[in-house]
C-alpha cells in the first residue's frame, strides 16, 4: 500500500494528464512545494521538487562504485556537493549515475550522519544549470525520487526510487535527478553515500559538521603602563572553520580599573564592515562584525 500523500500525488497527476493540460515530462513541476521535512524515525515523506538557487557551490567530489550481485556486476559514480545558502545553511546535493553495462537497476540512495540537525528533502530537474561547475547534469527524465526516510538514531537519510508512478529504478545507462538534503548545518566535513539494490556499496561523500565558534584574544603593547602613560591594546578575532563563514560576531570589553581610552584614540581595525567603538575618556572597547569572516581568517582591532 503507497503512503497517502504519494497515492494523493499520483492522483493529481493522472487527473492533469488525462485532461490534457500538461506532459508526462513536466507532470511533477505541476503540484510540488520546495522541500518537505524529514524527521529521524519518522515515516517516509514525499520528495517534492525544487527550483530554489542553489546558493555558492563549496565543495563536490565524484566517487565511482562497483559491487557484486546474483545477476552480475553493477557499477557508476555519486557526484556529491555542498551548496551554502545565503543565510549560512548548507544544501547536500547528489546525484547517481549508473554505468550502461551494469546488471541491476539502482532503488536507493542514502547518507550520513545528520545527526543533530534538521533536514528537508527535495530533488531538482536542473543539474546542468547548477553554479559552480560541480559537474551535475539533468538526468534523464522520469527517474525521480517517490520517498525518502530517515533512521530512528536521526543518522541516515535516504531517497528511494520505487515503487512507480511516478518514480523509477535508476536502469543501467541512466542518471537520477539531483538529490537535495537541505540542514541547519553551517560546516560540514568527510562523508559516506550508499548505493542499495541487489548489493551495497558505499562512497565518499560529506556530511554536516559542527562548526567552531570564533576565539578573541587581546593583547597589551607593554607589560606595564606609568602614569599618565599610554599603550596599545589589540583584539584578534579568529575563525577556524575550513569550509563556514561567521558573521554577526561582536564584543564588549571593560578595561582594567584605572585604565581609559586615550585622546585620541588611535583606533584602527580590519574587520571589513564592522563598527567599531572606543569613546576618548571611557572604560569599554566594544565592536560588532556585520560582514562575514572567511575560511578561516583574522579581524583585528586596535
């Protein structure tokens, strides 16, 4: 028995057929919404599609696979990529080629480890639009994902391809449509993608990582300060993270008692788009970074 919402999807597409309003290519664009939430031991949902911009293309890799069934051996890639929205979040993309002299068709394709972040699933029809140069194409048509699921642990996420309408096994010769995992993820890091159907194999690929808060440190010019003296101070934000920017990152810092900003000031900094603050005669540095810090980098204040 076909979940409600597939057999509810695959009604509305009969009914638009039959009438004659659209084509079996274009059926699906038709009554879809642009992702759909994927919860951990939840049941299987419906894959919508999508036609959200992807956002900036940060990584893709292709990993090919090869394993061994009753009916002979079956062989193809996995194109994966990690795609940063302009709210920092990052998109995990896939697609699954399988290679024309292979003895199965494929059914399923799964990743991990989303645990500890939301997720959303979707599937795409313009792999070869796609920025970046990630190397995705169309796929070819039909070949759609019908539900994707995901493990009690919150781990794996999977999309399956059957059973039709309106989807499909991925036959030998053929490509899936690309595969989206939306997180709330902003890092990511080394990954697995598992081929299932008749055998497994299993690929690199990325997965969401947690990502590294920014470290400040401060720094006096000198050890001692006579009266009426003055020195330097510096602040150093640092970001870590290989593969996420941060933005929004601020502080506020009192200086020790008996210690002023001095007139002037001499404030400089080079935290691209901040605004930074340091009062001539007051006690507090403060500063907040509006513009993001790349992968990796310094801003510095003094």
């Amino acid at each position: 028995m076909l979940p409600k919402a597939i057999l509810n999807t695959y009604r509305r597409w009969l009914i638009l057929v039959a009438a004659g309003l659209i084509t079996l290519g274009i059926a699906y664009a038709a009554f879809i919404v642009p992702s759909a939430p994927v919860t951990p031991g939840g049941p299987a949902v419906g894959v919508p599609l999508t036609s959200a911009p992807a956002g900036t293309l940060l990584a893709s890799l292709l990993s090919p696979f090869s394993f061994s069934t009753t009916a002979g051996t079956t062989s193809g890639s996995v194109l994966s990529a990690v795609y940063q929205n302009p709210s920092g979040t990052l998109d995990f993309y896939y697609q699954i080629a399988n290679n024309a002299a292979s003895a199965t068709s494929l059914a399923r394709q799964s990743s991990t480890s989303f645990a500890g972040f939301l997720t959303q699933v979707a599937f795409r029809l313009d792999g070869g639009s796609l920025p970046g140069g990630a190397g995705f194409v169309n796929g070819t048509a039909g070949i759609i994902p019908v539900t994707a699921d995901r493990d009690a642990s919150g781990t794996t996420v999977g999309f399956n391809l059957v059973p039709p309408p309106p989807g499909t096994k991925i036959p030998p010769g053929t490509t899936s449509t690309v595969l989206v995992i939306s997180t709330d993820a902003t890092a990511f890091t080394a990954g697995n993608a598992t081929i299932i159907d008749g055998g497994v194999q299993t690929v690199a690929s990325f997965q969401p990582a947690g990502g590294l808060p920014p470290a400040i440190s401060k720094t006096f010019g000198a050890v001692t300060i006579p009266l009426n003296g003055s020195t330097s101070l510096s602040f150093t934000i640092t970001n870590s993270n290989a593969a996420v920017q941060v933005s929004g990152v601020g502080f506020s810092d009192s200086l020790p008692a008996g210690l002023l900003v001095a007139t002037p000031n001499g404030l400089t900094g080079s935290c691209g788009g901040g605004s930074i603050t340091a009062t001539a005669g007051s006690d507090t540095v403060k500063t907040a970074v509006t513009a993001a810090l790349g992968r990796p980098s310094l801003a510095t204040v003094t």
